[in-house]
C-alpha cells in the first residue's frame, strides 16, 4: 500500500520557512499552525540555511500572522 505524499507549492514553502527565519519561532510551533510535519519544515528550513539564504533572524513578529494567512495550500 502507498503512502500519502502531500505536494506544497513552491510558494507555500517559501513562506513557511520565512515564518522560521524572520520571526524566530520555534519549527514545532510553526509547523503544527500550518498544519504540515516539524521534521518536513526543518528540512526546508536546513535547505535554505544551508544554501546560504538565510540573512539571520530579525523582528519582524508583527507580520508572522500576515505571512500565514497568505500562504496559499
């Protein structure tokens, strides 16, 4: 039997591993609000890290409800 694989879209994504980046919020607390698995979002989170995107965190907490909201699923 298969398993079920979920596809995001590019742009869902990017914004939920911007949400990590620019408000500092925890994966897990980040994860379970969108609805996704912490290890699928730290995965994203690593990838970009890694590929040196990340600019470092800043406070921008004000606009973290924002970027949830319109992220499309």
């Amino acid at each position: 039997m298969g398993s079920k694989q979920r596809a995001y879209t590019p742009e869902f994504r990017e914004g939920a591993v911007r949400i990590v980046i620019e408000t500092g919020r925890p994966i897990p607390e980040v994860a379970e609000e969108l609805g996704i698995h912490s290890g699928t979002l730290h995965s994203w989170v690593s990838r970009r890290r890694r590929n040196g995107m990340s600019v470092g965190v800043s406070l921008l907490r004000q606009g973290a409800r924002e970027l949830i909201d319109a992220i499309p699923r």
